[in-house]
C-alpha cells in the first residue's frame, strides 16, 4: 500500500520537482524508506500499479504504449507538485493482464494516445517506492463504478480485477511489486497553513476517522484480510476512505487475501487525510509455508 499525497514528494526534493521544501511528513516519508529498504532484497521485473486519480467510467484501461513523459501538475497542489516524469511501460505485461480481464467478462481498453497524461496517483507512488525509476510500470486506472453504482459494485469488479492481474502475473512468469495506491480515511481540511510543511497544523481531521484507521491497521497486522475486504463498504462510505478506487480490494483480491501479518512502516496524517505504508511480503510468506517445521 503505497499512499499518493503529493506532499511527500514535495518534501524529499527529488530533481524532478519544481517547488522545493524545507522538510515534512517525515514519519510517512521514513516509511517509504523502510520498505525501500525491504524491497531492494526483493529482486523484482515490474511494478502494477492501481491508482484512483487515473478515473474511467467505462471499464478499466491500461498504459499500452512504451514510454510516456512529460509534466505532472496536480490540480489541487499544482504549489506543491510539478514534476516531470518519464515512464516505461511494460506493454507485454500490461496486454496480458487486460487480456485475462477480458477473457472474464470485463470491459478493458489499452490507452494508446501518446499525449496522454499519467495521473499524479501513479507518478508519486511510484516515485516513493522506486525513485531510480528503473523499473518498467504497469498503469491500471480506477473504474468508478462506486459513482454509478456503489462501493459493493466497485469492490466485485475490483475482486475480479485483481484474480485477473494474478493469473496474468504468473502467466508472464515475471517477478512483480504490486502498488494499491491510496490513503486509508480520506477527510482532509480545506485550509493549507502558510508554510505547507509547517506540521504544527498537521493531525487527523477527526478521532471517529483516526479509529477507523487503526482498527483497519490492526487487521492488517492480524491478517484478516477477507474481515477487511467484507467491511470495507462501510469503511469507505463511514471513513470517506479513498479505497473507493478499488486500488485496496484489487490488490488484497490479487494476493489471494493474505493471512500472514502485514508489515506496517508507518502511518502519519497528510493534510487530515490517515496513511499507512504497509507491505504483504507475499513471497517471503510462500517460502515459509513451503518449507516443512523445524528445518
Ligand atoms: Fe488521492
């Protein structure tokens, strides 16, 4: 799970970036740095990336040419966030997984306009798990059919998402990191202080959304990953979560609903909104299963 809030590129300066920080966030920040660390012993081919900022309404789409670039501005904090980007895809992969899609019954279509923009989700996602940007990304936008129907709509056809992204992954027989990429409660405030990254002004917006959190955080910790999917309708509608993009219940349907714990990096507040950086390291908890106790 890998939250987008374009202050946490902000706040580590990376060239790409035009607006420059003193500092900020460093809890979410130190996080990411944690399961940088973890990832780097992961030696993985790709990255597939859900994020709810690429937003379709008919069907779900995915990246289908090689490389896009140009300059990323997000629309609410453009005073944050103007970052030049330069993204390889990987189309291969991107095919299959739309194919499997497809094959199941789902409305899919490759995005092959090189004009188009990548979504700001995705760039800063990626960014923070991966900012040697080395690694050729997956892009699969957010089908929004929590609007035109609701989140328990949104939630089956993200389930069904997810069965597919894993068929297709074994299928390449590639190593691949998945990013869910989304915050957990998402009520922010409307005011940003003077300095953005004065954090005398940064906390949860209310103690009801911070519950929320950390009852969703101690089930991940727990494993119960089915017990999170099953309350997340109430969730997303109770805690205006942005798992309403389907990024969290497609990934925990693409791992097959972990049962071993989460790795929480941490958790921290951004603009009022609750973030965790959490991994399943599900190869790790493969190997364990297969090796027999005691040896
Ligand atoms: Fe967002």
């Amino acid at each position: 799970m890998a939250p987008h809030p374009p202050h946490l590129v902000y706040a580590d300066n990376p060239v790409q970036n035009e607006p420059k920080s003193e500092c900020g966030w460093e809890s979410l920040r130190w996080a990411y740095e944690r399961m940088r660390a973890n990832l780097d012993e992961a030696d993985y081919d790709v990255i597939v990336i859900l994020s709810p900022h690429w937003q379709t309404y008919v069907g779900t789409h995915f990246l289908g040419l090689p490389n896009f670039k140009s300059k990323s501005v997000d629309p609410i904090f453009p005073n944050l966030f103007r970052f030049d980007y330069d993204i390889d895809v990987d189309v291969e992969l991107s095919r299959m997984i739309h194919d499997e899609a497809q094959a199941d019954g789902m409305v899919v279509k490759m995005m092959e306009n090189p004009d188009f923009r990548v979504d700001y989700g995705t760039i800063v996602s990626c960014h923070l798990t991966r900012p040697q940007w080395d690694k050729p990304v997956v892009c699969i936008s957010s089908n929004r059919a929590n609007a035109y129907y609701s989140v328990e709509v949104m939630q089956e056809m993200a389930a069904q998402l997810g069965r597919a992204t894993a068929r297709a992954i074994e299928k390449s027989g590639k190593r691949a990191l998945l990013l869910a990429s989304n915050s957990l409660s998402h009520r922010h405030f409307i005011t940003e202080p003077e300095i953005p990254e004065d954090m005398s002004a940064e906390h949860i917006t209310s103690h009801h959304l911070y519950l929320w959190d950390m009852k969703l955080i101690e089930m991940m910790k727990q494993g119960k990953t089915k017990e999170i999917f099953d309350i997340m309708p109430e969730f997303t509608e109770q805690a205006v979560s942005e798992s309403d993009g389907g990024a969290f219940s497609w990934i925990l349907s693409a791992l097959n609903f972990p049962t071993y714990p989460a790795i929480v990096h941490g958790y921290g507040t951004i603009i009022g909104t609750g973030n965790a950086v959490v991994e399943w390291p599900a190869e790790a908890a493969e190997n364990a299963e297969v090796t027999p106790r005691g040896e």
